[in-house]
C-alpha cells in the first residue's frame, strides 16, 4: 500500500506521472470563476476568453508530498511567515516612534509660532488661510507665504485699532442737530442711480475725523483722501458691527474750503 501524497495546499491527489511524484492538475479560471463565461460579456459572445469556456486553467503538473512532508513545509513557512511578521512590526514600531518623536518636536515649534496660532484662530475666514494652516502643519512655509499670512495679521491689527479708536471718539453732535464736521474720505460705494433724470448716482460715503469717528454720508461721489470740511445735519446715530457710526445730511462746505477748491481750479 503506497502512503497518500497531498498539492501544496493539502489535497490529496494521486501521481498522474509513472513513477514520479508529480500531478496533473486544473484550477478554476481565475476570470470566470468556474462559470465558463457571463452575462456581461453577452456581446462578445458570452464565452470567458481566459478558460474558453471550461471554467479551468490550463493544466499543469505540481509537486506532491507525503503528509510527514507537508507538514515539515507547513512548518517551515510558519516559521518564515513569523520571522517577516516580526520583521515588519518591529520596523513600523521603530517608524512609529520617529514619526510620534517628530511630531511632539513639531507641535513644539507650532506652538511657538504666532503664525500657526493666528491659522489656527482664522482658518474658517478664507480657503488661502485653511490651505497655509494644512501646509504648516507639515512643514515650514516659504517666505513669501509667511508674508502674506503676515499681511491678515498686519490687517487685522490695523482694523481692530481703527475700531478702538472709533470706539474712543464716539458719534459725531447730537441727532437732529446741526454740527461743525472735518472728516476725510476713506471709502466709496455705489447704491444706486439717480432719482431724477440727469442727477447724479447715489453712492455711500464712509469718512473719518481725525479723532477716528465714523461718519457715513449717502450723496454723489467722492474721491478717496478728500476732505468733508463744514457744516451737516446729524440724521442718525447707531453702532455698525459694534463701532459707533454718525450718519450725515445736507452737508454744506464751509465758505474757506469752497473758496481754496476754486482758487485750486
């Protein structure tokens, strides 16, 4: 009685060679799964192209082994699968503790950056400002894009010291009264068309006393940097995202500035 010969992966088959220890084999077709071919290949003509139909691979000859044999083998790629087990879990340990090392010296550095800290605060402002604080949190930011970051913060300093001191100066007179004002322009915007034919467009004009209040003027345009210098009816008296805001009417330019404005043209 001959001793029982097993493939690689365990099942017993009988030698298909004279004499030798070799078998004759045919697995499933790796595309068609056994079937032969599929409804999805209907307009090639249904047939799996790999087995041509017979749902196998092509024959080929594998090695057999007694069971005292295949077990030796099994026990030899245990031990091989758990050396490159091993192998691999003490590089990614080693990995892991150099990436968790760089990270605490990283996070270490971004604490110290007033940058990081202002990205960190902004971030949901703009897309620009979520795309630096992403780039920084895994590494430096060139120059140039330090400086434009730098320009928010240089804004946001400029703006919340503009509001401290509109905050500081207050409104403008009183409502409903007539008021000595001397602002300068800071900013235009366009509202509407003119009432009439022929009259001018309707802008808002937003000035500043020297003092810092803000004083807003719905009228015809003015250019950036020229003066408000005269007299003008306080017609309202609000806060503007917490800032105090003195809206003006019927300015009238004091007869010293009329006068330099026609000598000047």
């Amino acid at each position: 009685m001959t001793n029982q010969l097993f493939t690689r992966d365990g099942t017993a088959l009988e030698p298909t060679t004279i004499g030798g220890r070799k078998a004759l084999v045919r697995e499933c077709c790796t595309r068609c799964g056994g079937q032969g071919g599929a409804a999805a290949w209907k307009h090639t003509g249904w047939t799996c192209y790999r087995c041509n139909g017979s749902g196998r691979e092509v024959a080929r000859l594998v090695n057999l082994y007694t069971a005292e044999e295949l077990e030796t083998l099994n026990a030899r790629k245990a031990k091989a699968d758990a050396k490159r087990l091993a192998k691999r879990q003490a590089a990614e340990a080693v990995k892991a503790a150099a990436d968790e090392a760089a990270r605490l010296a990283r996070a270490g550095e971004l604490a110290a950056d007033p940058i990081f800290a202002f990205l960190t605060a902004n971030a949901g402002r703009h897309d620009f400002l979520s795309s630096m604080l992403e780039t920084l949190s895994k590494r430096e930011l060139t120059d140039n894009q330090r400086a434009a970051v730098q320009k928010w913060i240089d804004a946001d300093v400029a703006k919340a010291a503009k509001v401290a001191k509109a905050k500081t100066a207050g409104h403008v007179g009183r409502a409903g009264e007539r008021c000595e004002i001397d602002a300068t322009v800071v900013a235009t915007k366009w509202i509407s068309k003119g009432y009439a034919y022929g009259s001018p467009d309707r802008y808002l004009i937003k000035a500043e006393t020297a003092e810092g209040a803000a004083i807003v003027w719905f009228t015809a345009f003015r250019e950036v940097g020229s003066r408000l210098v005269g007299t003008a009816m306080i017609e309202k008296q609000d806060d503007y995202n917490g800032v105090p805001q003195t809206q003006i009417k019927n300015f009238r330019a004091s007869k010293k500035v009329l006068e330099e404005a026609l000598s000047l043209a």
